[in-house]
C-alpha cells in the first residue's frame, strides 16, 4: 500500500510516487532558523517530517529518498541576534545548530541526507544565480538603494497554494504609494531576493547579482536557491508548518517557477500549529516550552515525540503537561509489552497501524490500533514486527540512565503557580512562592524560557 498523503496545493490526497526514472524520492522541509532554541512548535512540523521519512523508507528502500532540510542561517533575526550580542554571525549560529541537532538526536529523528546553510558561499552563489535569471527574464527588478524585488504580477498564479486573492494582493493608491517608496519597490505586494547592505547588518554582506553592490539574500529564495542546487528544479515532497505556507511557501513557488520553467514541487504538506494549554504560544503568556525547558520538568525527550504524535498533524494538537504524564505511562506499557515478546514469535498483526499512517499520517489512528493490540496481549508476535513499528513512529523504548527526581505534585503544583505569578509580572507573590519552595526543601532556577526544580542537598 503505497503512502496517500493530503496536498496543500491541490487539496486532494494523493499517491506518493517519485518522478524521476532512478526512482528516488525527492523530499524538501524548512528547517529552522538558528538564533535561539527550537520550540515544541517548532518540532512537531520537524517529528512528523521524520515519520514521513521513515515511512518512505520502509516503502522505497533507505537508499531511494533523499531528505534535505536546509539551516537559515543569515536574516534579520539571526543578525539582530549576532548584533544584540556582540558576536560574529558564524559563531551565533554555530551555536544554535548544534542545540537544534542535539535536540533532534534526543528526539529520534533521522539527520537529513544534506543539511546546507544559506549563507555557505557556494549557496550564497546558487542564490545569486537564480536571482540573476529572475532579472533577464522580467520577474524581478533592482530597486534604487541596490536591493531586488520579484514582481508578483509577473506570476498570474501567484496565490494558488495559499488561495490568496487579488483583491487581497492590493491595497489604496495612497497606501501603496507609500509601501513603494518605504520599501523602494513598485508594488507592496512584491518581496525582496536581495537586500542592499545596511550598516546595521556589520560585515555580513555578499557580492550581489549583477547591476547591484554587496548585500544578503532575502529568506525566500534561499530555500529555492538550495532545493534546486542539491534536488533539481522539481522535486517530489516540499513540506513545512502551516505558518510557513505563506508567504514563504507560496514565494518559493513563483520566483522557483518564474526562474526554472517547470513544476517546482508535485506536492505540498503543511501540519498545524501546536496549542499549549489551549492556546497559542507565545513568552509573553509564558508557555512557550523547549525541550530543555520539559526535561528540567522530568519529562523524557521520548514522551515529548510520542505526546507530538498523539493527534493527527493537520488537526491543531492541545499540548499539555498531563499529556506528558499519559505519554511517559504509554511509553512504559510499550517496554513492558516489548519485554514480554519472544523470539520464536513468527505473528505481524500490525497491518492496521501501517495502513493508518500510510493514509495521510493518521498518527492518532495508528497509536489507537498499536494499543489494541498491545491489550490483546503478546501472543506470538514477531520482535522484529513490532520493531518495524518503533522505527516508523521513532519510538526509542530505551529507558534514561541518567538519574531521576520524582517532584511530588504539591511541589510541582507549587512550582507552576510561581511561575505564572513572575509572568504575570506579580513579584511580591512570587518572591513568596518561592520561599515556599525552600521551605519544602526545593530551589527553583528561572531559566530564560522555563524553570529547574531540584532538591535543596541536605546540610546534615
């Protein structure tokens, strides 16, 4: 049974199917930007990439896909960041890439077969390029400060992916009048493939394309810049969050498009935004969590991938901390199911979980059928068939030897009203909570986007 997988472009489910006659699989997903901790948003879109790749694994063979996931390395946040600290721009993101890869090694996920960076010279020249050929054709213009726009009325099927409207393209004359002159570009409409060096932006400047001076590449054409180079101008798969379906995705479509003649990807696939507690993340409500943040909690990086798989990916998925708890007993039922098979075991009854993901990644379908067959029992099922199921979800049953503090409820609950009191800015209350803690023989170590609990060492 081949993988049936929704398309955000033509919004039909379809076939997963490799074009090209050596019969791989050519697979693209956003990666991050690196100037600060991924998020547990963030990696749900990077969890279901990697089931996606296990999955066309198992179909294709390990050697017929082929996963890049770039590293956006040079913007305006990156460079905000370098700037704020006083840091060359290599060293900022060197250090972020590590912690993103170390955070993907926690959570299970396959590295990607090449991982290049926007602002490797050899890209910066891919991106130069395509620019160049955007120019001569007609699809973008150079601006008077140097910087180059793509000219989104040069592309009539702009907002296909994203169904974005005419209408909704344009704005009044005195509006956009003002938007032209601002941005030195004709329309407001039209987004930026190079930026002219700003003193702001220090010694992070490249050659431009030609007619231009020095300058950077705007976001969007770098993932365009970079598929290309490694995939070739089609690909098969380009897949993302949702809130990258535009403008990102739907700029790489155009200035892709306009610049190669040809299809640049044969499907889309967008999963949703993930919620805490019912809402949508932010600092400001003091639920954005990092992996780092939950393992400090006592969470396992195993529970947060299996919590992250719990619901379907185009559905929004209510993340929680009692979520975690049920995913840590889930995960234990699973060793101690595991622990129990036997090697003569010759029964594979794991069908109905394969073809659940196998249609449009129904994660929450697959975990139901894993779990009734988990409570018939084991029979004489096969290990190696129910290994076969741990490497599509990623599951890694191996338990953590690092050492373990069970934080009572009382303390935990404790925990979570000082931190609500800090965000909410009432420092009285939590200076108080606080105490409260040290009483009960716990400190509490603010973090910069989270807290530590751990036992007060006992001077007796």
């Amino acid at each position: 049974m081949a993988i049936k997988l929704h398309d955000s472009l033509s919004r039909e489910t379809r076939e997963l199917r490799p074009a090209q006659p050596d019969g791989i699989f050519r697979f693209y997903n956003c990666g991050p930007t690196v100037y600060a901790a991924a998020h547990i948003g963030n990696f749900r879109t990077f969890v279901v990439n990697d089931l996606l790749r296990r999955l066309l694994e198992l179909e294709l063979g390990a050697d017929k896909v082929k996963h890049v996931r770039n590293l956006t390395d040079v913007d305006d946040k990156t460079i905000r960041r370098s700037r704020e600290e006083g840091r060359p721009l290599a060293e900022v993101t060197c250090q972020w890439t590590e912690k993103f890869h170390a955070d993907c090694k926690a959570l299970n996920c396959l590295p990607p077969h090449e991982e290049p960076r926007a602002a490797d010279p050899k890209y910066i020249r891919e991106q130069v390029n395509m620019i160049e050929v955007l120019m001569e054709k007609g699809n973008a213009y150079r601006a008077a400060d140097g910087s180059v726009y793509f000219k989104v009325s040069s592309y009539p099927d702009y907002g296909a992916l994203s169904r974005v409207k005419e209408r909704e393209l344009q704005v009044g004359s005195a509006l956009k009048a003002h938007a032209a002159d601002a941005d030195e570009k004709e329309d407001v409409s039209d987004f930026a493939l190079w930026k002219a060096h700003k003193p702001e932006d220090g010694d992070v400047k490249w050659p431009g394309p030609r007619g231009t001076g020095e300058g950077r590449p705007g976001w969007h054409i770098e993932c365009s810049a970079m598929s290309k180079a490694i995939l070739g101008p089609t690909i098969d798969l380009h897949t993302g969050g949702v809130d990258l379906l535009f403008p990102h995705h739907e700029n790489e479509i155009a200035q892709s498009q306009c610049c190669n003649g040809t299809t640049f990807s044969r499907h889309w696939y967008h999963s949703e935004h993930l919620l805490v507690d019912g809402k949508k993340m932010s600092k400001s409500l003091g639920n954005l969590y990092t992996l780092d943040d939950l393992k400090a909690k006592g969470f396992s990086p195993a529970a947060l991938r299996y919590t992250l798989l719990s619901g379907h990916p185009r559905k929004q998925l209510n993340f929680t901390l009692d979520s975690l708890h049920a995913a840590e007993s889930a995960l234990k039922t699973l060793r101690a199911f595991r622990s129990q098979l036997t090697p003569a075991g010759t029964d594979d009854p794991f069908a109905p979980i394969f073809a659940s993901l196998q249609d449009d990644l129904n994660t929450a379908g697959a975990l139901g059928a894993l779990f009734t067959i988990v409570n018939r029992g084991t029979a004489s099922i096969s290990v190696a068939a129910f290994e076969r199921v741990l490497f599509a979800l990623g599951l890694d049953l191996t338990e953590s030897t690092a050492p373990k503090t069970d934080i009572p409820a009382d303390i935990a609950a404790l925990a979570e009203k000082r931190w609500a009191a800090k965000q909410a800015r009432d420092f009285a209350a939590a200076d108080a909570l606080r105490k409260d803690l040290a009483a009960a023989g716990w400190s509490m170590l603010d973090r910069k986007d989270g807290y530590e609990l751990k036992p007060v060492a006992s001077s007796g």
